[in-house]
C-alpha cells in the first residue's frame, strides 16, 4: 500500500509546528539564610523544592492549562510559614516568572510572552 506524498507531508508539517507552551518558574533565596519547604502552587499542578541556600536558584519549566492565580508558600529560617499570592495566569501562557524570597516576603514577577 502506497501512502501519498501529500499525507505524509501534511503529518510532517502537524508535527514540526506544534509547540508546547511553557512557562519557566525560577525560585531565588536573596537572604542571607536558608529557606526551605517550598511550594509553588500554579493552576492545575504544583512542584515544591525542599530547601534554597542563601544566593542559591532553582528553575522548573511548567505548562499553564487552567486559568487562576500562582501561590507559593515557604519556611523561613526561624521555622515561620509564609504564604503569597501572585498574579493570574491564564492557559497557553508563555514567559517566565521570577519568585523572589527572603526570610519574610516573597516577590512574584511574570515575563509574559504570548498567550
């Protein structure tokens, strides 16, 4: 059985112009001591890092497939929890995003690219 030209080209094509759309999420420790237990909650899933040393970052490529706000929670040196809200991301976004964390604050900023 002969497969013709013009199919095989149409799959060639369906495959080499899909793309997945990504988001990369970086955690930065800017103290001056650790920070550990470390949630990002991000709509449909979250991923978590145990522990960031001072100075130290840590990047996670996501894919956003819901709409709704991003959240990290962490534990500072002392022991305290903390918990932020960042800003909503919406399906297909694309970018990154920057978690920046001290001992008592967390700064969330989004790079969007396209949506």
């Amino acid at each position: 059985m002969k497969i013709p030209r013009i199919f095989v080209a149409f799959i060639i094509l369906t495959l080499t112009s899909c793309r997945a759309h990504m988001v990369t999420v970086t955690l930065v420790n800017t103290s001056a001591a650790p920070i550990s237990t470390i949630v990002v909650d991000y709509p449909s899933a979250t991923f978590g890092k145990d522990r960031l040393a001072p100075a130290e970052s840590f990047s996670s490529p996501v894919k956003i497939t819901d709409g709704g706000a991003i959240k990290v929670q962490f534990t500072d040196a002392r022991g305290t929890s903390h918990r932020y809200t960042g800003p909503v991301l919406h399906p297909g976004e694309e970018g990154s995003i920057e978690i920046r964390l001290d001992q008592a604050t967390a700064a969330i900023t989004v790079h969007s690219g396209t949506r």
